[in-house]
C-alpha cells in the first residue's frame, strides 16, 4: 500500500516537502513509456525509503537531522 511506502521513505526524510521534492526527481528519471505511473511512484517511495543520506545527493542535515555548519561573521 503507497501509504506505507510514505510513512517508511519519511523515515529517512522528515522534511515533507523535501520528500515530495525528492521522489518527484526520482519519479522523472525512472518513469519509462509503456509503465504505469502508479508502479514509477511505487519504485521511487521504495528506493527513498532504503537510500541513505549520502546516495540521496542531499545535504545531510535537511535530511539526516546532522546539525548546520555553524557561520562565522567576519
């Protein structure tokens, strides 16, 4: 069911917005003609769901909880 899917891949990304970023990239690049859509979303939500930070391509603390990198005022 697609909404475990949703609730397993927001495991590893908390930010919902950055989760529906993220799986419509995947969604773009694995969707080929003559497959449903419906099996494209379902892929996506299963790779993000098992992905760690690092393959994701994003930065770890939108993703992982890691704290920012602190800025100096110079």
């Amino acid at each position: 069911m697609r909404s475990a899917l949703v609730f397993a891949a927001e495991c590893r990304v908390s930010n919902p917005f950055l989760l529906c970023h993220l799986t419509r990239m995947a969604i773009r690049s694995f969707h080929q003609n003559g497959m449903a859509m419906q099996e494209t979303i379902n892929k996506a939500l299963e790779l993000l769901s098992k992905q760690d930070c690092a393959a994701t391509g994003v930065k770890a603390n939108a993703v992982c909880g890691s704290q920012p990198p602190q800025r100096s005022i110079a």
